[in-house]
C-alpha cells in the first residue's frame, strides 16, 4: 500500500538539500518504489519534503541504504519525518514544467 512521507528539516537548507540530491543521485538512479518527490523551503530557510512511494517496507529501504547513510558521512542534521498512508494520487501534466534537470 502507498504512503506519503512528509520530511521536515529546520536548519536544513537549499545548499544541503542539493549536496544530499548529487550525493545520493535519486534523480539519476531512482530508488525502487519511490513515485514523486517534491521539495521546498520556509522563508527561514528549512526544509519541506513530501515524497510518494509505493510501500512503507520501499521508503524504509532507500531510507536504511540510501538516505542515512549519506546524511550520516555528510554530517548533515536527520529531518522529522512523518508517514501516511496514501488515499489519492493525482498527477497533471504542467508538472514537467517544474521538474529540476
């Protein structure tokens, strides 16, 4: 069953979100399960985060082999984090005007 994960990271900024997006290279080597990730920040510069994936059991996975390990050799601060299961998923097409390269 699908799940939305919601990660918020206070103190957690645009420079490290795109250190930790080259390091870990999910947008080039996608993570099994995962099916959309968005990503803003506050005018305090903090992070919000709102992933789709396809299972609890996929997010835990890229989580434990992926994500972690990275925020670990990188010594960034772990953002909270918060799983819901998913009731509707729609997806528009105008999305692919604000995809990042």
């Amino acid at each position: 069953m699908a799940v939305l994960a919601v990660f918020y990271g206070d103190g957690f900024t645009s420079q490290m979100y795109d250190t930790l997006r080259a390091e870990v290279g999910w947008a080039i080597t996608h993570p099994e399960g995962a099916m959309i990730h968005v990503a803003s920040f506050d005018e305090s510069g903090s992070a919000h985060v709102a992933d789709v994936w396809e299972s609890p059991e996929a997010l835990d996975a890229f989580v434990q082999t992926r994500l972690g390990p990275t925020l670990q050799k990188l010594n960034f601060p772990v953002p909270e984090v918060k799983v819901y299961l998913l009731h509707n998923l729609d997806v528009f097409p105008i999305i692919h005007e604000h995809m990042l390269a």
